[in-house]
C-alpha cells in the first residue's frame, strides 16, 4: 500500500492491485494490477479503482483461446469452428488442403522435400529408407 502525503494514512486497499495510489482514504486508484506483464499479457484488466479477472493462462482464469473476452472471463467468445467454457472444444472439423514434409539426415546435408497430398499411395502416408534422420519437418495447410 502506499501512504499519502499529507495526512501519513494508507490508501484503502483494491483487490489485486500491486501499485496503489491515493491523496485521501477515499480516492485510490490502481496504478498496476497483479499479473501485469505489458505486450506479454494481464491476468487482471485495470480498470483504475479495480482490478477485474482478465481472460489467461492462470489456472483461475478462462484462457478463452482461440477467442476474445472484451468483458471479462465470463465474456468469452469463441472463434469460428470452436466452443466450449474455454474455446478448447474444435467443433467443426478442419478440411486440410495440403502438406508439405522436409527430412534432414544427421550429416545436415542430405534433405528430403515432398508434399503428403500428392503421395501415390492414399495421401495420409509417406515413406523413406533414409537412415538416421535428425530433424523432421511438416506444414498442414487448412481450409
């Protein structure tokens, strides 16, 4: 808490504000709330003489991801094609119009590129005998 100047008494506390200011008992406000981490994200949203429950990855929030909650954790909305109290449920299945493979042997030189939907066999397989491989890659595109 932070006292005042003229009269030497603390601010009246804000639930989950880690920087509090104030000239009078009365007249806090929050400086910054817990969980406060700039571009990187905010457990809490300040709104001056509170702090009110933001939509995050704390274990008490609602991530709310992929979604937005302009209003708090109970106002969250889910993007297209996903539900559930925290958007984590996919209820429309993605159509995947193509994927593309890359495989690296261990020497960093030797590198297989192919495209998964335009295999011979049914397009969910790909095959190779190369030996020791060390790094693989793969990009699914959908719909």
């Amino acid at each position: 808490h932070f006292w005042n100047t003229c009269c030497q008494s603390a601010c009246t506390p804000i639930s989950h504000c880690s920087s509090l200011s104030c000239t009078q008992h009365s007249n806090q406000r929050c400086q910054r709330c817990e969980g406060d981490y700039g571009s990187l994200g905010q457990a809490y949203s300040n709104l001056g003489t509170s702090c009110r429950q933001a939509c995050s990855w704390r274990e008490d929030s609602n991530s709310c991801y992929p979604g937005t909650c302009a209003s708090g954790v109970q106002s969250c909305t889910c993007a297209p094609g996903f539900g559930g109290p925290h958007c984590r449920t996919i209820q429309q299945t993605p159509a995947f119009q193509d994927c593309s493979y890359e495989i690296t042997g261990n020497n960093g030189v030797t590198t297989i590129q192919g495209s998964c939907s335009q295999s011979d066999e049914d397009g969910d397989a790909a095959y190779t005998n190369m030996p020791q491989v060390e790094h693989i890659s793969i990009r699914w595109t959908s719909a």
